[in-house]
C-alpha cells in the first residue's frame, strides 16, 4: 500500500530540504503518491471533497512541511479547517473517516535540535510543540505516530547533512 505525502510548502523552488526529500520521494512512484497543496491550490481555495476523497484511499499519511513561527505553512491550517469536518472526520456514526490511519509530521526546522529542548532558547521540545497536530488528529480517532525532522536547515543545511537526512527520511517512511 502506498504512503499519502501530503507536502505543504509555499515556496519549493526555494526550499533545499524539502526539494530533495520530494526529489527522493519520486523515484518510489509505486511506494508514495505526493500531493502537493500549494500547486493545486495556489489561490488556497480547496476542494474539500477531493481532499477527502483522496485521504479516503491511504492507511498511512505524512504531512511534510517547513516549520517556522513555530507552526506549519497557513495553509496547512487552513486545509485541516475545511477538510477535517463533522460528519467526515468526526462528531457522527458516518464519521472518523480518518479513524486507524497512520498520520506522522515530516519537518525542516531552521532551528538546532539542542535549541528546541527545555534548556534551550526556545524552551520546548519540537515534539512538544506540534502537540496540537497530535491532538487533533488523536481527535478525529487517527493513530498518530512520532515526527520526522531536520534540524538546523538555516544555517547548518550543508549537502553531506541534506543527503543524510534524505536517507533517514526514506527509512523513517520505510518502517512507517
């Protein structure tokens, strides 16, 4: 069965991470379907059955994206808003369409692992604060499994550290 990756960046043709995790991602065409939000959406007016739809089809879905002010892309927000309804994803007996999917985060922080830590300049763990996606998909009845990220992509993302992360990446979805 392949893995959904749905892949959340404003601007790719200036992404270095994210470009070579898709890069890597197109050479499996028969293990990952990438669906990319900003290029079906640029004016951000989703087609919320089509989402649905699509979600409908994949027991195991990544959710890759840049992190940056300590959140994801707007748009990420904007599709869990209209896509995640009542009565599709939860609140009825004909909801939880989402219910045992395995859902997990693919992030390119710009920021060093060591500052994202209780001792660090930001105080809190990445894990802790992506909390609320855990929560949320926790609450539409997903099987969220633990994140996936590289760190440092503003000032540490040197080739040798990028090929590493893609190939750890590759595991990561591998034993997802």
């Amino acid at each position: 069965m392949k893995t959904l990756i749905v892949v959340i960046h404003p601007d790719l043709s200036q992404s270095v991470i994210n470009k070579r995790w898709l890069e890597a991602l197109r050479q499996h065409p028969d293990k990952f379907h990438i669906h990319d939000l900003h290029q079906l959406y640029p004016d951000e007016k989703i087609d919320v059955r089509k989402e649905q739809q699509l979600l409908e089809q994949f027991d195991k879905i990544v959710f890759q994206f840049p992190y940056y002010w300590f959140s994801s892309p707007p748009l990420f927000k904007k599709w869990q808003d209209e896509v995640l309804t009542y009565g599709w994803a939860y609140g009825s007996k004909s909801g939880y369409k989402m219910k045992d999917k395995k859902i997990a985060l693919a992030i390119a922080a710009g920021i060093d692992e060591k500052e994202y830590a209780p001792e660090g300049k930001y105080k809190y763990t990445l894990q802790q604060l992506t909390a609320p996606f855990e929560i949320t998909f926790q609450y539409v009845r997903a099987n969220y499994q633990p994140l996936f990220a590289f760190y440092g992509a503003e000032h540490h993302a040197r080739p040798e550290r990028i090929e590493a992360s893609t190939k750890d990446y590759m595991a990561f979805l591998e034993a997802f």
